[in-house]
C-alpha cells in the first residue's frame, strides 16, 4: 500500500512542478491592458502639439530571452502610458543585456 501512495505523490508532484514552469513562462510576458493597447510611439519632433504628463519606465529581467524582455518591457511601459490617460509616447533609453531590458520614455496625450 505504501508505494502505491509514494508513488501517487510523486505523480503529484512532477504535476505541481510543470504547473508552476508554466505559470512561471506565462508570468514573464506583459500584456498590454486594453488602454496600453491604443498608446504609440512616436519621434520627438511629431509632439509639439501633444500634453507632456511624465516620464514612464518598464523593465523585464531574467525572461525567456532578449526579444521576449524587450516586448514586455515595452508593453509594461505602454500600459504606464495608458494608466497615465495618455495615447503616445517617445522613447528615451532602452537598455538590454543577457539579465533583461529597461525602457523609459515621456507620456503624452495627443489630439
């Protein structure tokens, strides 16, 4: 009977282990909210006429590589663009290495 049940555990337990790789995958990827989702970048000269509301910053580390930490980086600071009640954006830094990536920029709102 005792193998039975150490046997049923261990099943258990390489169960947990693949359930956490893979909310631990999907936890590394930022979703843009739907407000994230109507911001754009945009070059310095194309603002002039758009309100300034602030500096914004995203940061992804120790992803799934470089080109996954940089989107999410970037969606992390869009959706600050659109907490912000802004639509555009100009990025200012970007910053990657093997550990992951920083954006930062200035929010705008544009007509």
């Amino acid at each position: 009977m005792l193998p039975i049940i150490l046997k049923h555990m261990e099943f258990e337990m390489r169960g947990l282990g693949i359930s956490v790789c893979l909310v631990s995958v999907a936890a590394c990827s930022a979703e843009l909210t739907p407000q994230g989702q109507q911001v754009r970048q945009l070059s310095p000269a194309t603002v002039q006429n758009c309100q300034f509301l602030g500096p914004v910053s995203g940061t992804e580390l120790f992803g799934l590589g470089t080109t996954m930490d940089a989107q999410s980086a970037q969606n992390k600071m869009r959706n600050a663009v659109g907490a912000l009640s802004g639509n555009a954006f100009v990025l200012t830094q970007t910053s990657t290495s093997d550990d992951g990536t920083f954006v930062s920029g200035d929010a705008y709102r544009c007509p």
